[in-house]
C-alpha cells in the first residue's frame, strides 16, 4: 500500500495544478483508505495499479470541479489579465507574462493533457511513470506530450507569444 | 520537432519550482483512520449490560413458548442480525 502513496499524490497534483496540493493529499488520503477497505478483491498486483490510479483520476477531477467553483482557478484569472504585446519591453516582466500566459494555457487543455504535462515537465516524471498512471501505453503517452505542446503553441500564438 | 523542443523548454521554464510533498503526518493520519476502533472501558461495560439485560428479557418474555419456536427465534434473530451487521460494514467501507 505505501508504495501508491507518492505516485497517486503526484497524479493529484497534477491534475489539480500548483496551488492545491492540501487538495492532492486529501485525494491521496482517500484513495489509500479506500484501497485499504478494497485490498481482499484484487486478483493481482497489475489490477491493484489501473484500480488505485483510476480511481485517484477521477477523485481529483471531483475535487478539481469543487475547488474551481470555491477559487477561480488560474487560467481564468490570468484570461481577465490577458498579456498585450503593447506594455513595456522589459524582459523580466516579458518573461514573467510569458510564464503565465503558459500556466494559463496549460490550464485549458484537456484534463489529460494536463496532467501529461505536469507530471512530466513539473514532477519529473518519465514517459513510463506517466504510462502507467495514465494506464496508457508508452506510445500514447508520448502522444499526448506531443499533441499538449502543440495546442499549447497554438494557445500562446493566439495570446501573441512564441515559444522561443 | 525544432518548435517542439523550444516548446518543451518553455514549459520546463513556466513550471520550474518545488515539487510538492506529502506532509510527514500523511502516514499517521491514514493509520488512525485505517485502524480499527476499540470501545472505551465505559463502552465496554455499556455492551455488558445492554446483553446481559436483552438475553433476560428474551427469556422472560420466551419463558411459557415451546423449545422448536425458541430455537426458530433465536435462529432468526442470529440471521438478522449477521445481515444488518455485514452491511453495515460496507457502508463504513464506504461502498
């Protein structure tokens, strides 16, 4: 059992995002409580890993919905300050915006999507950790990185930035 | 693949920072939940008495019946009480 604790914690931040990490280790609490009452049923060691993951997915995009309705969740409150191309050349600021017109952007693609990217480029996660918290094949892991940057690219365009 | 890479440094860049942690209490907290719970000495001799007061009630009130409708009674009573037990088991469980 503790050896789910901190990859099903990682998998609810990740779907949850930077600022709810009390949120993510309420999810990881319930799951283990949850895979602890559930133990007996499972035949084998791969089934106890789809089950808990699956399982911590969908309770963190409950969470996410209610947390979302308690505080406007990032992307929005970044849409209602739109970055313009127009105020001042300073890079710090530049970059500062940039980075959160991305977070923003990150946060408008599908839940999936989403958590991809975090666990990969925020929690250090390999393509085969990911695979096996998404219960998906390596391949469509790589897929779904792949598709996220370049919807992503195509949000940032649109918000007047570019990836380089 | 060019845009891609520059891409993928952009959001290593836009999500640099701590990685959040379990908190060191996350372990504790689980146990006291997962751990079954045990009465309290008063709990205890609450339980002692309601059995002690039930099991002579039920004689009392079964004192003037046949031995078969006795055993059917209790037999019952035994079956029911399995039944309300074990579902609410589950419903603790949480399923």
């Amino acid at each position: 059992m503790r050896r789910y604790r901190e990859p099903v914690f990682r998998l609810a931040v990740s779907i949850l995002g930077q600022e709810f990490a009390p949120e993510a280790e309420d999810v990881a609490q319930d799951v283990m409580l949850r895979l602890h009452h559930a133990l007996g049923s499972f035949r084998g060691e791969s089934s106890v890993g789809s089950w808990i993951y699956r399982i911590a997915f969908n309770q963190a995009l409950n969470v996410k919905a209610r947390a979302r309705y308690r505080a406007p969740h990032l992307s929005e409150k970044a849409l209602a300050t739109a970055p313009s191309r127009d105020l001042g050349p300073h890079d710090q600021l530049q970059d500062e915006r940039r980075r959160q017109a991305v977070l923003a952007c990150v946060g408008e693609l599908p839940e999936v999507y989403q958590s991809a990217l975090r666990l990969h480029y925020w929690l250090g996660a390999s393509v085969g950790e990911i695979a096996e918290m998404l219960d998906a094949p390596e391949n469509t892991v790589k897929s779904y990185l792949h598709r996220a940057r370049r919807l992503l690219q195509a949000l940032l365009a649109e918000r007047g930035f570019d990836a380089r | 693949m060019h845009d891609d890479e520059a891409m993928g440094r952009l959001l290593r860049d836009a999500m640099a920072g701590e990685a959040p942690q379990l908190s060191p209490a996350f372990d504790a907290r689980v146990m006291r939940r997962v751990r079954p719970r045990r009465l309290t000495p008063m709990g205890r001799v609450v339980i002692a008495v309601y059995v002690v007061v039930a099991v002579a009630a039920a004689a009392w009130l079964m004192r003037d019946l046949r031995m078969e409708s006795i055993a059917a009674a209790v037999a019952a009573g035994a079956l029911i009480a399995a039944g309300t037990s074990a579902y609410v088991r589950r419903l603790a469980a949480g399923h």
